[in-house]
C-alpha cells in the first residue's frame, strides 16, 4: 500500500496497470447508508470503507480517499490522502489551511450540484421582499388591510450577482426571466449569454453597484472576496434597494448591513447565511420586520441527494480508473 501512495503522489499510477482494488475511500457523506450500498455496488474496483464517527481518526490512516465532511483538523492523520469530496460548494474550510493549496490532495465539490436550490431560494427571499409577503404573513391582528403594502415589481429593475459561477448563473436565469436587467460580477472572463447584460471584473464592483435596485451575493468566500461588501459598498448601494445573501456570510460587512437597514437606506435583505453563524439571539438583524433570515437552508431540497449521489459515484469511478475528477477545485483561488 506504501507504494501504491508513492506511486499516485507522483502521478505514475496512472496507466501502470496496477489494480484500482488497491484504493481505499473513506464515506463519511451525510446520504446514509443505502447511498453508500450503491456506490459500492456501481463501482466495486475500489474499497469503499463506511466511516464510523468514533473512528474518523483511526479510518483516516489508511485510506485515499474521502467522500463527504472531514473535519480540517484530521486530514493531517490521513498520510495516503490524495482526495476529498467535499459535500458542499463552499471549500473555505480546506483552502485557507495553511500549505494545503500546496499539498497533493485533489479537492472536488458541488458548486454545480447546489445551483438550482439555491437560485430558487434566492428568488424566494427577493420576491418575500418585493411582493410584502414577509410582513403580510406577520400579521396576527387579523385586520385585512391591503393599503399598508405597496409591492415592487422585479420586470425593468436592475441586479447585480456578485459571484457567477455554478450558481450565480441559474439565480441569473431567473432573475433574467423575471424581467430584470442582469449584471455579473465576476473574476473570470464570462462567454455571451442572454441573461447576463454584461459582466464586470470584482476591481469594477464600485461602478456598477450604484445602478443595482437588488445585490445578490453567491461568491465563494476567499481570502480576497472576504467581506467585498463592505461599509463603502452599502453605501453605494441606490437608495430603497434591497440585499440578498446566499453563498457565505464572510462576503459581506454585518455591521454595515445593520447601518444601512437602519438608516433606510434600504428597503430589506434577505440572508441564508449570516457572519456570525448561526445568527445569535438578540443580534441586531433580528429586530428588522424587512429582513427575512433563514438558517443557511438554501442548499437543500427534495432533488439535492440524487445529485449528490450521481456526483460522488461518478467521482468515485473516476477516482478508481485514474481519470479527471469533475469539479475540481482551484485550490490557490479557493473555488
């Protein structure tokens, strides 16, 4: 086993016949037991190792691989690691450990998986906003009062989506079907697309948020996008606009969330996912009647484990016959 590690490190496996029996990964994916069955049965050239909570360390030791949450503190027990799947499209937990991006573990995650949940979810907060569902639904006067709500219609209105990638894009879609004018902001360069009017580069963020009436934020959190919404940005943002949070709460300023729902500046937020996590009693974000504020669930619905496991088998298989891995992760960038 010591030279089939050796062998993967330097990339030799690869074609040298050896048999993908050999590779050991470890599943610790929270899809239970019965996806675990089927993985094992799809691809029965590796050994696919059940993990066992009060064993994660030990298990570690001798595996190749990993499929689904570790925690960062024990990757230093799995010498032979050269794989983790991470369940989630968000990696911060693993790029910013120090020497990691230097390391040979190849890192894969769900940045595509997660999209269609939470560009739904997305649309869900912003329309609980601008349609006055979320006060509505507050009402416990039992007073049907229909002048007390003046909702906003989305069609001819401008978004800005900070983050463009596997799920920017669909919140993108939808907002572009809405009727809305859609600009990106993103780092890489974006092909032609119908939904997208244009897309900027992040050193460009300043000179588009002003024209926005909704900022949607779906960047990974990377030592460079880390709290990019910032004091200045809030106070850039159009007077009556609204905010929407669905990827890391680590992207925005709270502090200057707070401020600008203090002051007026603008007409709600939504929020899936809050620096602190979870949001504590008492935080300021919870007195505002315009924000709504859900508890980092937009990543789930009844379709995310089918794709979940169709994702990890096909990795697995991947893993096995020394092919590319899908959604590998860039881990110097952190996405």
């Amino acid at each position: 086993m010591q030279r089939i590690s050796v062998l993967i490190a330097t990339g030799l496996l690869v074609g040298s016949g050896l048999s993908a029996q050999n590779k050991k990964v470890l599943y610790l994916s929270r899809l239970g037991p019965s996806v675990f069955e089927r993985m094992r049965t799809a691809v029965p050239n590796v050994t696919l190792i059940q993990g066992d909570p009060t064993k994660v360390a030990e298990q570690l030791a001798d595996v190749d691989g990993v499929i689904g949450s570790v925690s960062p503190a024990l990757i230093g027990k799995a010498p032979k690691l050269k794989w983790i799947q991470s369940e989630s499209a968000g990696v911060e937990n693993y790029t910013f450990l120090p020497g990691f991006a230097d390391s040979g573990i190849t890192l894969t995650n769900c940045k595509i998986v997660q999209g269609p949940e939470i560009a739904d979810h997305a649309l869900g907060l912003l329309l609980a906003l601008t349609r006055g569902i979320a006060i509505a639904s507050r009402n416990s006067s039992g007073q049907w009062n229909q002048r007390a709500f003046s909702p906003v219609e989305l069609r001819g209105k401008t978004a800005l989506i900070i983050g463009v990638g596997g799920i920017g894009t669909q919140i993108a879609e939808r907002l572009h079907a809405s009727g809305m004018t859609v600009i990106g902001v993103d780092p890489k360069d974006m092909p032609f697309t119908s939904y997208l009017a244009r897309t900027v580069a992040p050193d460009r963020l300043d000179s588009v948020i002003p024209l926005a009436d909704v900022v949607l934020v779906s960047a990974p959190l990377t030592s460079r996008s880390r709290k990019m919404m910032g004091p200045r940005q809030f106070d850039l943002m159009k007077q009556n606009s609204y905010f929407i949070a669905v990827s890391r709460g680590g992207l925005y300023d709270m502090d200057a969330l707070v401020k600008a729902l203090d002051t007026k500046k603008l007409s709600g937020a939504g929020v899936d996912v809050t620096d602190p996590e979870p949001l504590p009693p008492g935080h300021p974000l919870w007195k505002f009647p315009n924000v709504v504020i859900t508890p980092h669930i937009a990543g789930r619905s009844d379709g995310e484990n089918a794709r979940y496991e169709e994702l990890f088998t096909e990795n697995l298989r991947r893993f096995a016959a020394n092919e590319p891995l899908v959604n590998v992760v860039d881990k110097a960038k952190g996405y």
